[in-house]
C-alpha cells in the first residue's frame, strides 16, 4: 500500500472484495452468553444490554423487558397517545347533528334515505317542513316481487 491514507470508497472496495470469512473472524466478540444480572434486582436505570446477547434464552430475555416495561417510566402517558381510546363502539349522534347532516346532503343534491320511523307513521316531510300524510293505496308492498310490466 501506498503512503496515502485509503478513503473511505477505497476502504469499502477493499472490503466487500475480501471474502467475507475474513471479515467476520476480525471483528467477531466471542459466542458466549454475558452474565447477567438477577432479574429481581433489575430496576429501571439498570443495563438490559446483556440481555439482548443472541445466546440468552428468549424466555429471560422476556422476562427482562416485562421488568423494564413494568416500571413507572414506561407507564406514564405523555399526552400524545392520542389514538390508545376504544373508537369500535361511537356514540350515536344527537337528533340536532343528524338534522343538520339531512340539510346538508339535500343541499348537495344527494338523495337522503328517511329513517324508518318517519316511513313507518306514513308521515313525510315537504320542503317547508311540514308534515303531510302519504298515499300509499297504490304502492307495491314490499314483499312483492313485481319487477314491472312484463314485455311480450
């Protein structure tokens, strides 16, 4: 080699060229498992670093992280855990808020379902706001299954 400090391209090229046992026998700590440390003693500014060691057995190593995840520091919320609440059951909303989205999708121009209980009195609603009794003499019932005039 040459006088020349290697830069750090050079240093890589050389060492992806280097067949890969000899890079690994230079740098490799030994395979033995650290000592560690009772689990009992661990506390929350204890060194859980040994137990992260390939060579530890997976169940103290959980046994390690369950102590360290115990403590107060972990437990305390920080005010970001925004999304931790239970959103599977919403809370119905109120008559006025569902009053007001109706408004809005017919002020879109969008076709608003009437809730059963208002199709069920036979009652409906004309754009003024009053009620006005429907004529459902000639309607289809709905277990029928008259698809229309049938074509010859």
């Amino acid at each position: 080699m040459s006088d020349k400090p290697e830069s750090f391209l050079e240093r890589w090229s050389r060492l992806k060229l280097e067949p890969e046992s000899a890079q690994s026998d230079a740098g490799k700590p030994d395979d033995e498992a650290p000592a560690l440390p009772p689990i009992e003693e661990l506390g929350a500014d204890s060194d859980y670093s040994a137990f992260m060691h390939p060579k530890v057995d997976p169940g103290l190593r959980r046994a390690a992280l369950k102590k360290l995840f115990s403590s107060e520091r972990f437990k305390s919320m920080d005010g970001l855990d925004v999304y931790v609440g239970d959103y599977s059951n919403p809370q119905p909303l109120a008559a006025g808020m569902v009053a007001l989205l109706r408004h809005a999708a017919g002020v879109l121009g969008e076709e608003v379902k009437k809730p059963e209980s208002e199709t069920a009195s036979g009652l409906t609603h004309d754009e003024s706001g009053t009620s006005a009794e429907t004529d459902t003499s000639n309607a289809p019932s709905p277990d029928s299954n008259d698809k229309g005039p049938a074509v010859a």
